[in-house]
C-alpha cells in the first residue's frame, strides 16, 4: 500500500512538505470522517517539459484551501453539501448586502474542520488507481462522504 503522509489542517497551508512538483493522491477528513478523496496531476507528464515551479499535489491543495468555488469541485461540494446546510436564517440577508459571501465561508470551513493527507505517487495512471482505491473504501476502510464510488 502507498504510505499517506501524516494529516496536515487547512489552516496551516502552506505545507513545506508537499512537494513543489508531484502526482498524487490526498484525503481530506473532518475529524474521524473521511470528507472526499482525490488526485492531482492528470496531464502530470505531459506538463512535466513546463517551466512551472508548482505543479501538481501542491497546486491541487492550495487550490482546496482557498475555499473558491470557482473551478474548485471539491470547494463545491463543501459549500453545498457541508456550509449551505448549517446557514442560519439571518445569514441570508448578509448575503444580499455582499456581507457575506459562499467562498468565505467555505473557507472558514475547510480552515477551520478540515484536514488532509497526501502520498505522491509515480505516474497519472497509480494515482488514478489509488484514487480510485480510496473512493471505493478500500484504502482507508471507509468510502468518502463527498464523492464516494
């Protein structure tokens, strides 16, 4: 089995020890819930001849720790599966003055209830099979709330 690195909260990114350039695979867990899983680097080798410095694993959870929802599925499925559902009522009408926002509060979220773990791998093709893995319950005994398989 791929060793996970230990888990890392949101709110401490950046993380050092996510490598600058990786395809990998991460989990994302809310205390003993395993939240959602998945995998950065699907055009990995073919974007390894670019001049980027960042690429990959890094990229992917910087990406997540943002809270934007804007090209973000994961931040997507936080904020209508996890923020939208604990809204109070009067938090509506902050929302019509721009007071607040759903990107803010979806990373309030993810900074303050989350964290995740990663494990870079080889190729795009183990971390599509390791993705896949996680999705389905077999690595971690449990399927992820958010994008099960």
């Amino acid at each position: 089995m791929t060793a996970f690195s230990r888990r890392h909260r949101f709110s401490d990114w950046p993380n050092s020890e996510v490598p600058a350039v990786a395809v990998g695979v991460y989990a994302v867990w809310e205390s003993q819930a395993l939240i959602y899983c998945g995998m950065s680097g699907r055009q990995f080798e073919k974007a390894l001849g670019s001049a980027r410095s960042k690429l990959g694993l890094v990229t992917r959870l910087a990406s997540h720790a943002s809270g934007r929802l804007s090209g973000d599925q994961f931040c997507v499925y936080v904020a209508n599966r996890l923020v939208i559902p604990s809204l109070r009522p009067e938090q509506l009408s902050e929302f019509a003055s721009g007071a607040l926002t759903l990107d803010n509060l979806t990373k309030v979220y993810i900074n303050e209830r989350l964290e995740y773990q990663f494990a870079a791998v080889g190729s795009s093709a183990e971390a599509y099979a390791l993705e896949r893995q996680c999705r389905e319950g077999i690595t971690f005994g449990v399927k992820p709330l958010l994008n099960p398989v």
